[in-house]
C-alpha cells in the first residue's frame, strides 16, 4: 500500500530488473503483492494469485539481495512461504473452497 500511496517516489529509486523502468517495476510490483495478496487472503483463485507473489520474491531475492539469505531472509521467508502455499492450495472457507462445494453439491 505504502508503494502505491508513494508511487512516483518508489518509481525513482526502485531496483528495475529485465530492463524494464522504474515505473513498471513498481506496477508490477504493487499487483503482486497487493492484488494478489487480497486474493490469496480471500482464497480468490488462490494458485494463479501466488504466482505473481512468487516471481515477485524470487526476484527481491536474486535481484536486490543478491540470492544472500542473510540479506534478503525476509523475501527468502516469504517465497518459501508462498511456495507451500501453493501446493497446499485454498482451504474450505476461501472463495474457492465455497466455489467447489456448491460445485461438488450440484454434480450429486
């Protein structure tokens, strides 16, 4: 939130890999961890929305931090994080856990 309430700000000093500008980094950057955040939060399409997350820290992590984990150990933590949530999935009261039990309720 803190990026998106200061974005021409960020947007100058923000590390901007792939050769892409400061600008898009950031919007790239808000959508991944804001967006998708709330979606994973909620359990809305749970899986797609890590993906974003996940590229996000992997490059915070590579990238700003040099693939150090004592430097980047919170990025490191948080892709490891969202990692093992992706495998494990939405739960049963995320949106897709309701989207799947009325799903299973009307194939009966």
């Amino acid at each position: 939130l803190d990026k998106l309430q200061h974005f021409s700000e960020t947007a100058t000093h923000f590390p901007a890999p792939f050769g892409m500008s400061g600008e898009v980094a950031v919007g790239l950057s808000i959508f991944g961890e804001l967006v998708c955040g709330l979606a994973f939060v909620f359990g809305f399409l749970t899986r797609l929305a890590l993906l974003p997350m996940i590229f996000t820290m992997i490059v915070a992590f590579t990238t700003v931090f040099g693939g150090s984990i004592s430097a980047g150990e919170l990025p490191f933590l948080y892709l490891i994080i969202f990692v093992l949530s992706w495998f494990a999935g939405a739960g049963k009261f995320s949106v897709d856990g309701i989207i799947r039990s009325k799903i299973s309720r009307g194939n009966s």
